[in-house]
C-alpha cells in the first residue's frame, strides 16, 4: 500500500484528490490544506506525495522530498527554468525515487486512437502536424495577477499551457529538432507574460508542424490537431471543453467520415480531467510499488524545458 499526500488546495482539490483517492493500493493520508508543506513532509508514514502548486514552489517542495526518498506526481510545468529542472532530474536520479508529471492529453482514448491510426499508417506516412488552440484564460478574463502571466514563475501560454503541447507533438511524431517561435504580448495579461505563440517546428525525422496557441480569445474555445498524410487528413479536436468532446474526422479522396471511439464518462461531480489524471496516477502508483520508473516522468518534465527553452530564445 503506498501512501500518499497532496499538496496544493485548488487542482489538489478538484484534481488530484478524487484521482488518487480511489485507486488501488493507494491510501491518501494527508488531503489537501493550507498546511506549510514542510509539516507534511515530516509525515513519517508518508512513501509519495502529489503536488499542485506553483513551479517554483513545486522545485523546493521536490527537492526536499526527494532527499526524503518520497516518490513525487507533479503538475506541468515542471519548475520555473531549465536549470531548476536539471537539478531535479539529477537528484531523482542519485536517490532513485519514482516521478510523475501530470501531461495528460495523450491519456485521452481519442488522442490514442489517432496515434494508432498513425502508427497503422491508413493514410500514408504523416508528413505534418498543425495545433490551433485558443480560449480565453481566467487570469485575462477576470484580471487577475498570478504565476500564470508571470514568466520568471514559469507563466505565460508557452511554459504553463503548451508544455502539455511540446509533450503531446513529440508523443504523435517524435524528438523535435527546431523551433521558430513569435509572440503576442497584451496589457490584459498583468505581469507581463505572452498570451499567444505562433510557432514554426521541424521534427528529426524530417517532419513539420505549425502551433497558434491563443490564451486571450474571448470568442471560442477550441483545441485542434490536423495530421496531414500523404493520402489525407485526420482531425482530431474539440470545443467548449478541455479533454472532453473530442471528434475523429477522417479526410481522404473518398470523401470524410467521423470515427467514433467509446470514452469513459465523467463521474458525477467530478473534474473532466480527473479521470485522465486517475491513469497517470494509477500507473504512478503501480510504479512505487515495483520501482519501475513510468512515463510521463520528471525527465519528460525536463525535456518540455528544453523546448520551452529554444522556443523562446528562437524569436521569430
């Protein structure tokens, strides 16, 4: 039995919470609160925690607890910079601890089914990938100030929300070679952060793709991938949701068509993602019991920083 505790009070609620609190072999001891993180780290009974709080300070709780010998399930983005990711990475390694960070669209059975179709190759070998992306953020929409519009605490659209994207293009087609990135800055955004990226990527195997991710659209909400093979198209997107009510539309010279995948339905009152965190949770957990080293972890973390790290020193 692995105990764990969560800490963070608003995705630690909502989030993490109900996806921990079911699974097996998994006891949570210690809910979320406003306790200093530092109490619950002396918990002596404590093998894991869960964290959802901001970057930097998901880097000083991780690094205590790994030095603790905690197994940790952390939020994206992993720290704040590169170098704090680095660090991490280094001493997971040296105190071999399972980790876990919490990217959870390819967990999706609609995302997972489209990468089978890649794989199967209906439509020939997949030449490129463009994402559009755009919703508008509650910091803009209610004018709040947070780490989520501040870069230096690992905000702005490119670092908070497409480290789930840089993740999720290199799980489609693989190791990304360059990117070319422009920003679009607003005064809604009140410490400063980009609210918009429109980006340029070439993949090592030769591979393109193209991102505009909008955080300030007050008209739509919407989430796009479009895989352009060498004898169609597959669609893969959604709106009004975030990992929900994703459709499979399927483009080639015999006309289109939807493919329908059986998904599991939210439980009631429950988070939309709380049943995509649950599978990375569950197998986080299966992970501290045979300690064996799971995906996606503090590693795959730091490669998101990585590319954030080109992606903003290549300006378009």
């Amino acid at each position: 039995m692995i105990k764990i505790g969560i800490i963070g009070s608003n995705f630690g609620t909502i989030g993490l919470l109900p996806a921990f609190k079911n699974i097996k072999n998994c006891k949570v001891i210690i809910v979320p609160s406003g306790k200093d993180w530092r109490k619950t780290l002396e918990n002596k009974d404590l093998d894991a925690i869960a964290i959802a709080v901001p970057p930097n300070i998901q880097y000083k709780i991780s690094k205590v607890a790994i030095k603790k010998g905690l197994h940790i399930f952390a939020e994206k983005p992993l720290t704040a910079n590169i170098k704090q990711a680095r660090e991490l990475v280094k001493l997971i390694k040296k105190h071999k601890v399972i980790t876990a960070v919490d990217f959870i669209f390819p967990e999706i059975i609609e995302w997972q089914k489209v990468k089978e179709l890649l794989h199967k190759k209906i439509l020939g070998n997949l030449k490129h990938i463009a994402v559009d992306w755009q919703w508008l953020s509650g910091d803009i929409k209610y004018g709040r100030s947070t780490w989520r519009t501040d870069l230096k605490e690992g905000g702005g659209v490119l670092s908070f929300y497409f480290s789930h994207g840089l993740y999720y293009l290199e799980n489609f087609a693989g190791k990304i070679k360059n990117i070319k990135t422009k920003f679009t800055n607003s005064k809604e955004s009140k410490n400063g952060a980009e609210v918009g990226i429109d980006m340029q990527i070439v993949f090592k195997n030769g591979l393109t793709g193209e991102a505009h991710v909008f955080c300030n659209n007050k008209n739509i909400i919407k989430h796009q991938l479009k895989f352009t093979c060498e004898k169609g198209i597959i669609t893969l997107e959604n709106k009004n949701a975030i990992v929900n009510k994703f459709i499979i539309k399927i483009e080639n010279k015999n006309g289109t068509k939807i493919l329908k995948v059986k998904n599991e339905k939210d439980k009631k009152n429950e988070d939309e993602r709380v049943k995509e965190v649950r599978k990375i949770a569950s197998r986080f957990i299966q992970s501290c019991i045979t300690k064996k080293q799971m995906s996606p972890s503090f590693v795959d973390g730091l490669r998101a920083q990585e590319l954030i790290q080109i992606a903003r020193k290549n300006k378009i």
